[in-house]
C-alpha cells in the first residue's frame, strides 16, 4: 500500500493510472530482491544470485536491441 502512495507523487492524474499501477508492481520487486539481500541471503548466495541477475540484464539487453533494430 505504501508504495502506491508514493506512485501517487509520480503520477498524480487520472489518465495514469495504468502507469502508477505498472510503477507500483516494478518497485514492490524490487523492495523484495533488496530484502532477499537484506536478511535472507549468506554473502556467497548473493554473490550468485548478483551473477544471475547480471546475466539476466545482459541477455535483456541484447533482446530489446535486437526488437529495436
């Protein structure tokens, strides 16, 4: 719920309520991968967990080149 307050500074009319909603579901994920890393992970499990999500980045990357030209 608190992170649709804040969404609600962003994007305070109407017409984006589509975007709050959008903005809302991103920044709850990323408040719960900070808090796996927080209090929920050994420093070696973050270090592969921090490798998978470079990777991930990496492979996203290249298909959003790839979709745009």
């Amino acid at each position: 719920m608190e992170m649709h307050f804040w969404m609600m500074g962003v994007f305070f009319e109407p017409q984006y309520s589509y975007s709050r909603k959008m903005l809302t579901q991103l920044f709850m994920i990323v408040s719960v991968l900070d808090d796996l890393y927080d209090n929920h992970c050994t420093t070696e499990e973050g270090n592969v967990f921090t490798a998978a999500l470079q990777r991930f980045a990496t492979l996203l990357s290249i298909l959003i080149m790839l979709l745009i030209g």
